[in-house]
C-alpha cells in the first residue's frame, strides 16, 4: 500500500479503478477511517496536542535521532502495522528494510505490516537519502523505536491483565502473559497509547540470534506491485485539473532568453501558454535553471509546442568551455605540485631514490546520474500555499528551495516524496521541485512538469571530470616507497558558491585522504579547476575516479614489479591496523561517523580482497584472450572487492564472461537486497567506464539520449556474477555506493592481464565508433 | 480525430492529435501509467506495449497506426506466460526501482512466447532493447531462465 502522507487527495489511478490497492490515499483521509481504538499517536503527534503530548519526551534522542514510536509507527485495531517510512525508496528496498528494522523489534507479524511514505519534514531527522546511510544512520534509532512500542503494547497487555509487565512478551503481534494471556496488538493499541514511552536504559533490544527478520532475505515490499504496473513514481502523478510543462532551458548554466517567439508555440493544439522562468543567477544551488515552460493539456502537446518555440539564447559566462581543452588544462594543472592535503615521510625525497620510478596519468569524464525516470515533479497552489508531489531524494532540500524561490514559509510548502524511479544522486537535488511550483503559481493550475530524456542528460549536476596523476617509487626488491596522488576536478561546493574551485576536504575524502596503503612516503596533493556546469553528486561521486586511479596504479606497481596483482595489492593494503589520515595533516570526517565506531580497518579491506580473489579462482589457467583484473575500496565505511574476467577477441572485442565481488558492509538488514546492490552498483560502473562519457562544447552539453549518451545493456553486462557478502557483527555500513568504485579500474586491470593494454583514460569505448580494443592482434 | 482503441480487453472512443505516440494516449488519457516514458526514441524500451501479441515501443508509435488491433500494457497482461514471468520476477526479486520493469517484463513475455527455453544469445537478442539503469541483467536472465523452466513443468 502506498500512502502520501500530506493532506491532498490525489484522483484515483488506474490501479484503485481496478481495485488493487489504496493509492494517493490522503494521509488525514486515512486515519478517519481507521476504526475507533487505533493507536495513531503519529497522527496527534503531527498535529502537536492533544495525544501526542502524552507520548512525548524520553526517546527523542537516541544514537542516531529522534526514535519516538509514534513517528514511524502506528497500529490499527484490527492489527495492521501502519510504518512510515523517511527515507526515498528508489530501489535500493529501503520501504523493506526500514520495515525489516522496526518490525523485528516490534514483534510484528510480517504479513500486517505496511508502509506510509513520509512527507519531507524535520521532525524525522535526515531524510536525505543518499550517502548510502538509510541503514546506518537509522538502524539503532528504528530497533528503539520499535522495541519502545512493544514494551508500550506489553505494559498495556499487563495493566489489563493486572500482571506484571516483565511477565508479558510481545511476540508476532501478539502479547502473551501468564496463565496462557493472549490479546492481539490491535486489541491493545487503544490502551499502549496511554502509556508513557520508556526511556531508552529501559527498552530490551533483541540479541542478534533472536533475531527474525534483521539479516535475512526477505522479499521486496515493493515488487509485487512493481511486476503489475502499479506504484505511483513522480512523473506519474496526475491531479483534477492539471496541466503538463515542459521546459526550454538555456542550454549553458546561467544563460538567457534574448529573444522569444512564442507563435507557432501557441498554434499548436492543446497548448494553453508561455511561462518565463526568472534568470539564473549564481550560484546554481538547487533553483531553477531559467528559460521558457511551455504549459500544455498533456505531455505530447506540451513537447510539441516547445519544438516549436523560437528562442536565441544568451550563451552567459559558460560558453567558452570545451572538454577536450579543459582536459588537457587540468592534466597541466596535476603535472604540478599542488596543495599537500595529507603527507606522510617524504614523498619527493623518496621518488628520487627509488630504484624504479612509475607515472601515470588518468582521466575521467563527466557523468549523468540518468535514472530511467527523469525528473518530474507536480505542484499545487492553494490558498499561498503550495503542495508538491515528487520524486526526490531530499524532500526537506526540496521544501527548502522551493519555500525560497517562492518566497513563502518552509511550513506553507509540503513535499509529498513519491516513488523514485532511479536516482543515483540526481533526484537529490530539486531544482524541478522549483520549477513545478514557480510554473503552477504563474498557470493558477496544477502543473506536472515532466523532464525528456534530452532535458535529463543535457541540463543535469554533472559528475565532476577529473584529471589526475600518480607517482610511484619501487625499491630493488620492487617494494612500493613512494606513493604521490595529484588530484584535480572542478569542486562541487561550486554549485553552492560560486566561484569556488579548490577541491573540497569534502570530495578528497572520497577515496583519495582516506588511501589506506601502507607505504612509507605518502602525498596527497590537489589542484584547482572551475566548473562550467553543475557539478553533483553521482553513486558513489569522487570514489569513482579516485579508486580508478589507485586500483590501476596499484596494477601498474605491480606489473612494473614483476608481482601479481592481488599479492601486490595486498602487500600495499599491508599488516591489519587502523588508518588514521589526520595523523598526516588530512581533513577528514570518515563519511560523518566516529573512527572509533568505523575505523579504516585494513584487515576488513585485506579480507575482501582475499575472498574476492578466491572466489574468482585467482591464479587459474586462462585460455589466451581472457584476463583477470581486481579492485578494493573501502567507501561510505564498508569495504568491496571485485575480480573482473575479460575475453578479448583478436579484433579487439570485449566480454566479461564473469564478476565476482565480496562486500562486507558490517551487520546487514537484508542479504537479498544487499547481493543486488552488488550487482546493480558494480554493473553501474562497469557501464561508465566503458561507456560514460558527458562532454561540453561552447558550454553546452553534445548529448542528449540513448544514442550518443550511452548506458550499458543487457547483451554488454557480465554474463554472470557472484557476491559474497562477509558475516560481521560490526555495525552497519553503507551498501548503495562502495560497490560502484572498484568496477573500473577491477575491469581495465582484467584489460590489461589480458591484452597488456593500459586504459588510463575513460571511457573505454568511444560512442558512435566501433567496440574494438585498440590492440594489434593478442599475444 | 477520433480514434477508437482497444485495450486490455476495453475499448476507449477518444479523440486526439494525429502523430500523438501511443504512450501518452495511455499515460495522460486513459490514465494507465504502468506504461513509462523512459526516452521518446524507441532506444530503451520502457514504454514496451503488445500489439496484436507483438511487443511495440509505444513512445514512437502514433495513436492512429494502432487501428484495431488489440492493446495488451502491464496491467493487463495475463496468460500462462505472464504468470511465469511475474513469479519469477518476484522469485527472485528482478526490480529495484522497478520504473523499466514494465517494459522489462513485456519483452520477457515475448521472447518467451516466441522462444520457450531461451539460450543467453535469445535473451540478449530478446531484451537488448530495455535499458535498466540499476542494472538488475543478472537477475533479469536468471529470471527467464526460471521462467522457461516453471512454463515447462
């Protein structure tokens, strides 16, 4: 079931007509008609009286937030387990998961629980839901919050029973007391309501091994509906009334309309006008980009009155920009010392005694996020307020921003968060959310503004380019003594200041400060670059190019060496022992959490290479053409190891008959959903290394679809792939993202063991030419 | 014009924009949004639709082409296969955020209704046309696999 929480009551879809679910259900309409005696504490809490004043206090601030039961449970009298959910569900199963989480501890009966989507709001701590931190961030907050309700129902089942609450055992929605006492949850909610929430000295958490739900495969909430098309995601929301937008945007960042002919625009049937959008001004932020809405009865009508709107747009301060010259600019930049952000002995003095000397120079392109949804958001003013349904992973950055380009208060806009139909990082920023609500104010009318694909690919908050070079010396036995990393990308405080074009401690961290290799000089330095476009966040942002640069220049220590590439790779990874990269002079908050919680623990990173490895059957004959390549990374504080197999044919033609990953992401909620993480977050960055590249001429960006911006397909992915996930009792990591990283440089070291080619330049094929290998036939 | 359409059994009298693409008929018209726009091209294969049985981009085919043939979304497709390629789907969990899988599982059912025990060469041969940005293909080709094999048994 899927509810939005906020008080607008959507039409009924498709699926309610044919009577499948409740959808787009008002949250107030809801709970009046949830039977006398549920327990909707959440309710009085929202409204800040009467009920929830009785539930107040006690768990507002556990680790990790406020575990108040009322906001995340309610329970009806009829048994049902009505959770909410704050965080976006974008496939990453997060609906299941917090569920798995709450329910474990609730003692719910699976089978009963369902889900309310929440609306954007402080009150549920951080809903933005990226940085891989769902579960991390929540896992102990929810297990409280759960545990809390079921000593509430216990004490409730005890006052009844006039027993002892120790007596009393919640247990699959129901409370079982002495003397075979029985009373369903629902039965009890009316008077668990009444009871004072405990403190969190007096809520028992379940031991791991009691544990029923927390680590294992459970089915996706989500799935069942997904495989009969139901599920409302943004760009599916339709309103009484409302009109569709699709906007003609500038095609550099703070470009503008010079001159307008809106005629032919206007002659096309089912266009009803023209909406100029307000001039960007720097910074980009998350506003709007500017330009012309073309509002329209349907999303046809709307894409045919903007193809023919005339418009000659002011190019703006980005027109200059070309990759290819920005490419080399930068590679300039990392042939130069830069600023040192982390040193250990030294670097240079130790290169120039090095018996053998390595250099190498990678680069990586901008990328698209490219969910198969583009954005879409719908808004609807009423009364100086206005209510917004849309697919964002950040719905209170989306209140934020649409309360200031509007100039109304945060608590007169509510954002309704739909399903998210892919994200990756671009549905955390609601520039479209702006849009939606500056358009449906100008029309007086519900919009839905709907994002093309060309829109999606041409006018996004790119991943940052990069340019970066390496530096390594090996001694006689071929040791590594010195490691130099000189990074270089246009920073993405950029889009939040402009101007700003130092490398922030922020991205650095990203797999470049926190480098864990255990050699005796080590240097860290940065070099400035300016952004032209929007520069984002994209799954796993700046571990992407650093750990493809590292991982390949381990491969290249290692091949210089005369070693094999795991061996070599974990005698850098080196003795198990806890980096700490501020004893070096690094900035560096290891992703928000305590080091002493999450260390940089080497040996966890040692341990997936191994396992990895043997998964893969390292070291096995290979028959001529196929290649082995490996990876490790640790990133958002869990630790990926991925073996790449490649086949290459004499003409240069490229396989991967096999991956093989190993992932240990501390205590996991759900076994199933992290293997497909795995496979989705490796196979996400197999795709951009062989294929992703977004490049700008006079500022504007050169692709625009499928086409020429292009993502792997079913054909091109790895025949087959193996996860292992790593049993721990450490705390819970981030799973989403540290798949991701590893994938490229895993795949361009499988290249290279293949065909002795050296891929330092991403991607690896160019679109539009043939997928052939640069090599001369194979050795 | 006025156009007359058959779909998942129903038929619908509307009228509409000559050259208006068949998905936005269903999405913005009929109100059947289990069918997405993911490109407008016909490159990636979301907006997949059965015509007469046989799958179609519905993004790039106009309302008026349809004729009388019969309609077949998500929604509303049912039979032995479709069965088989639900459970499966759901078996093994395919989707992640699930707004291709549409598309995904309409070409599923065609190439296991044309090809009933399909080698990786059919499957890539059958679902090449579907992007799936989460990159759930290995699920995806377990799945038909599993399919095939509960549609034989």
């Amino acid at each position: 079931m899927f509810m939005t929480e906020a008080d607008g009551v959507l039409p009924p879809s498709q699926e309610e007509a044919e009577g499948h679910a409740l959808v787009n259900l008002s949250r107030r309409d809801f709970l009046a008609g949830v039977s006398a005696g549920a327990l909707v504490i959440g309710f009085a809490l929202r409204s800040g009286h009467a009920l929830g004043d009785a539930t107040a206090g006690g768990l507002k601030n556990v680790g990790g937030g406020d575990a108040t039961p009322s906001l995340f449970i309610a329970i009806e009298s009829d048994g049902r387990i009505i959770l909410t959910c704050h965080r976006s569900e974008m496939g990453q199963q997060v609906w299941t998961s917090m569920a798995q989480i709450i329910a474990d501890e609730l003692e719910a009966d699976w089978d009963r629980v369902e889900i309310v989507q929440a609306v954007g709001h402080p009150r549920y701590g951080d809903q933005n839901t990226d940085g891989s931190r769902s579960v991390r961030r929540n896992f102990h907050r929810l297990r409280v919050a759960g545990a809390a309700m079921r000593a509430m129902l216990e004490r409730a089942a005890a006052e009844q029973w006039g027993v002892d609450a120790a007596d009393c055992h919640g247990e699959q929605n129901t409370v079982e007391g002495p003397g075979g006492r029985r009373a369903g949850y629902g039965e009890l909610a009316a008077a668990a309501a009444g009871q004072s929430i405990p403190a969190e000295s007096e809520v028992g958490l379940k031991d791991r091994a009691r544990w029923r739900y927390i680590g294992k495969e459970i089915p996706s909430l989500t799935v069942p509906r997904i495989v009969r098309g139901q599920g409302t995601f943004g760009i599916d929301v339709q309103l009484p009334d409302m009109l569709v937008a699709v906007i003609a945007r500038p095609p550099q960042v703070f470009g503008s309309v010079r001159t307008l002919d809106d005629k032919a625009t206007l002659a096309v049937p089912g266009v009803v006008r023209i909406v100029r959008l307000p001039t960007l001004q720097p910074p980009a932020a998350f506003k709007a980009l500017g330009g012309v809405a073309v509002v329209a009865e349907d999303t046809w009508a709307a894409i045919q009155g903007r193809n023919a709107l005339k418009v000659e747009w002011e190019a703006g301060p980005n027109a200059d920009y070309d990759s290819q010259p920005f490419a080399e600019t930068m590679m300039k930049t990392a042939r130069q010392r830069g600023d040192v952000r982390r040193d250990r002995g030294d670097v240079y003095t130790a290169l120039g005694a090095a018996d053998k000397r390595i250099e190498a120079e990678y680069y990586v392109p901008h990328l698209s996020q490219s969910p198969m949804e583009p954005p879409a958001a719908t808004a609807r003013w009423r009364a100086g307020k206005v209510e917004c349904w849309a697919c964002v992973q950040a719905p209170q950055a989306a209140r934020s921003a649409v309360a200031e380009a509007c100039g109304v208060p945060e608590d007169d806009v509510t954002i309704n968060v739909t399903w998210l139909g892919g994200a990756f990082g671009r549905k955390s920023k609601p520039d479209f959310v702006v849009e939606a609500a500056l358009v449906a104010r100008a029309l007086k009318r519900p919009v839905k503004v709907t994002w093309t694909r060309e829109d999606e690919v041409r006018h996004g908050y790119y991943h940052s380019v990069s340019a970066q070079r390496l530096e390594g010396g090996l001694d006689a036995e071929g040791r590594c003594t010195a490691f130099l990393h000189r990074t270089v990308f246009p920073p993405i405080p950029s889009t939040f200041q402009a101007g700003l074009d130092r490398p922030s401690w922020g991205e650095l961290r990203l797999g470049a400060t926190d480098n864990p290799f255990a050699v005796p000089n080590l240097r860290l330095e940065s070099g400035d670059a300016p952004a032209h476009v929007r520069i984002g966040w994209l799954r796993s942002v700046a571990n992407i190019y650093h750990a493809f640069a590292i991982q390949s220049f381990a491969a290249e220590l290692a091949h210089a060496a005369g070693r094999d590439q795991k061996d070599y790779l974990l005698e850098l990874i080196g003795a198990p022992r806890h980096v700490d990269p501020r004893e070096e002079g690094a900035e560096y908050d290891n992703y928000g959490d305590p080091m002493a919680d999450y260390p940089i623990d080497t040996a966890r990173l040692a341990n997936v290479v191994r396992e990895a490895a043997s998964m893969a059957g390292w070291g096995r004959e290979l028959q001529k053409g196929r290649g082995l390549g490996i990876a490790a990374h640790r990133s958002f504080l869990s630790y990926v190891a991925t073996v790449v197999e490649v086949e290459v044919d004499e003409s240069g033609r490229l396989a991967i008959p096999g991956v093989w990953s190993a992932i240990d992401a501390g205590t996991v909620v759900n076994t199933r959903h992290v293997t497909a993480q795995t496979e989705g977050g490796t196979l996400y960055g197999l795709s951009n290394a062989l294929y992703g590249a977004i490049t700008a001429s006079d500022g504007a960006i050169e692709q625009a679809n499928f086409p020429d911006w292009r993502l792997m397909r079913i054909d091109e992915a790895p025949r087959d792939m193996q996860v292992k996930i790593v049993e721990s009792n450490a705390p819970p990591g981030g799973v989403g993202e540290p798949p991701t990283p590893p994938a490229a440089p895993a795949l361009t070291n499988a290249i290279f063991a293949a065909t002795g080619l050296r891929v330092r330049r991403l991607p690896i094929f160019t679109t539009g030419e043939q997928d052939r290998l640069p090599i001369d036939g194979l050795s | 014009m006025a156009i007359k359409l058959t779909v998942n059994g129903a038929r619908h009298e509307l009228e509409v924009e000559e050259g208006t693409p068949l998905l936005w008929v269903l999405r913005d018209r009929l109100g059947m949004i289990g069918t997405k726009y993911g490109c407008g091209i016909a490159q990636c294969g979301a907006c997949t639709v059965h015509i007469d049985g046989q799958p179609k981009r519905s993004c790039t085919t106009p309302v008026e082409s349809v004729g009388e043939a019969e309609i077949t979304t998500i929604e509303g497709v049912r039979g032995q296969v479709a069965d088989a390629v639900r459970t499966a789907w759901q078996d093994v969990d395919v989707p992640q955020c699930g707004y291709c899988q549409s598309g995904q599982i309409m070409s599923a059912i065609s190439l296991l209704q044309s090809t009933p025990d399909p080698g990786d060469a059919d499957i890539d041969q059958g679902m090449s046309g579907n992007i799936c940005r989460c990159a759930t293909y290995i699920r995806i080709r377990h799945a038909i696999k599993n399919a095939a094999k509960a549609m034989k048994s």
